[in-house]
C-alpha cells in the first residue's frame, strides 16, 4: 500500500454566506463564501497546516480565480458566472498518482418558503421549500467547464441520494462509484475524480511529474437566473470543497484504475 501524501494550507471563509468551494483537502483546501443577491466573496489566506510524506508534496492553483474571479464574486447575484479553476501542481520530488474530490456541505435551511400540506394545491408559479436532495442536485449542476457544458452527467431523478450515478464530461477525470457518499456525521456528500490518461486505451491513472499538474478538474460556478431556482438553494448556506489526494508512483508500475481504488480507500 502506497502512503498517501496529505497537506492544508489556504483557506477562504466568512460567516453565515452560502459556500463555493475549491482547493485540495489533502493537499490544499479553498474555501469560497457565496451568499444571496447582494453577496460579497470574504476571504483571507491562513496557514492552518501543513504536512508533506518523504518528499512528496502538491499544491492547488487556481488562477482564473486570482486573476478575476474574487473581483467577479463581490457582486455577486443571479445569473453570474464566478471564475474557478482548481488544479493540482506538483511541486514535490517524486511522481503522483492524483484523484480529486468534491465533498457539499449543506447548512441547514432557515429561509421563509413552505410547502403546502398534502392535498393541497399549490398556486401557479409557487417555490416550495427545498429538500436537501434537490439542493445538492441544483449545486453540483452548477459547476461547468471551459466549453460550456456541465461539469457533471448527473443522473440524479431518485429522491435517494445512493442511487444516483454520475459521469465526469472532463474527459481527464473517471468519477469513482458510488457516485455520492455520504457521510451521516459529518453530514457531507462526497464525489471522487481520478485523474487519467486519457490517450490510453486503457484509461489507467496518469503520472504526474515534478514541476507538472493535472489539468484543472472544472471552469466555473453559473449561478442560476431564475428565482424558482436561486431561492432556497443558492441563497441559503452551503459548502463545496474540492480536494486532492496523491501518492507516489511505483518505478515500473502501472496504476489501473480498479488498483486506484484501493490504493484511494473511500473518504469523506
């Protein structure tokens, strides 16, 4: 069993603002505070730890985010696309293998919608409290890629959060089954992403060398434009962390993807 390398360093947050997300949790953890229509990002760099295995080590970049997207996220409101692109940089002295994670966070809704009581019937146009099953669908639908399409092929119709199934369309990552996982204590949902080769027919973990990185994992949050889909979801509090994991490469040895799986045991 390879040792997993495991760092955390920078991290973004506020108070009381629905949360977007990006960083790597084993290796660097980002943290971005939305909130409602008039939402501002709050952020401030903090060490908070760091830990690095023989001489092993990755780093997050994400400098869409540096470069425009914080200026983007001080406004923020319906229909705004808020610039993230996360990607891991190895910037240790030995070859990784790399999976990505994305764990969500769901605060616990306080808004002011109901639903009606059973039997009854709605009035056209009625936005009904949401449940955390549709809340955490309309998150991870938000997040897309450089060309415009969903980050996601989210088969998500069941109201059972265990039955649903998920594609990466970022032809670089597998998404690992089960699709969710959910953590009951930590009450988190977690989705994982290994990052391949994907020129290979096989489709086996690639490696990422000394002074190289993954290609980031998506683009950008889209925020919605409609209020049936903004209220109690995007204006209530919520965390997406986007995580990285990485172990070092075996001389002469090739990682399947079914080998990944136990050298990354499952975690929330």
């Amino acid at each position: 069993m390879n040792r997993i390398i495991q760092c955390v360093n920078r991290i973004f947050h506020g108070n009381r603002r629905q949360m977007f997300t990006a960083g790597a949790a084993a290796f660097i953890v980002y943290v971005l505070l939305l909130t409602g229509i008039f939402s501002y990002f709050h952020s401030e760099d903090t060490v908070t730890n760091k830990i690095s295995a023989k001489n092993g080590h990755l780093t997050i970049l994400e400098p869409l985010w540096d470069q425009e997207g914080q200026e983007m996220a001080a406004g923020c409101e319906p229909g705004m696309t808020v610039k993230k692109n996360p990607y891991a940089f190895n910037d240790g002295q030995v070859d990784l293998y790399i999976r990505m994670n994305i764990t969500v966070k769901l605060d616990e809704y306080t808004g002011y919608l109901s639903d009606y009581s059973a039997g009854e019937t709605p009035p056209a146009g009625w936005v009904g409290a949401p449940t955390d099953v549709s809340r955490l669908r309309a998150v991870l639908n938000a997040i897309y890629l450089q060309d415009g399409t969903r980050f996601l092929n989210l088969n998500a119709a069941s109201d059972t959060v265990s039955e649903w199934t998920a594609a990466s369309n970022n032809p670089d990552y597998i998404a690992a089954e089960p699709a969710v996982v959910y953590d009951a204590d930590a009450e988190t949902y977690t989705l994982s992403f290994y990052y391949i080769d994907k020129k290979d027919a096989a489709q086996n973990m690639k490696v990422v060398k000394p002074e190289e990185n993954t290609v980031e994992l998506f683009r950008e949050l889209r925020l919605p434009i409609y209020k049936k889909d903004w209220l109690g979801v995007f204006d209530t509090p919520y965390t997406i962390t986007v995580w990285a994991e990485g172990i070092p490469v075996q001389p002469d040895a090739v990682l399947t993807q079914q080998e990944a799986v136990s050298e990354f045991p499952p975690r929330s």
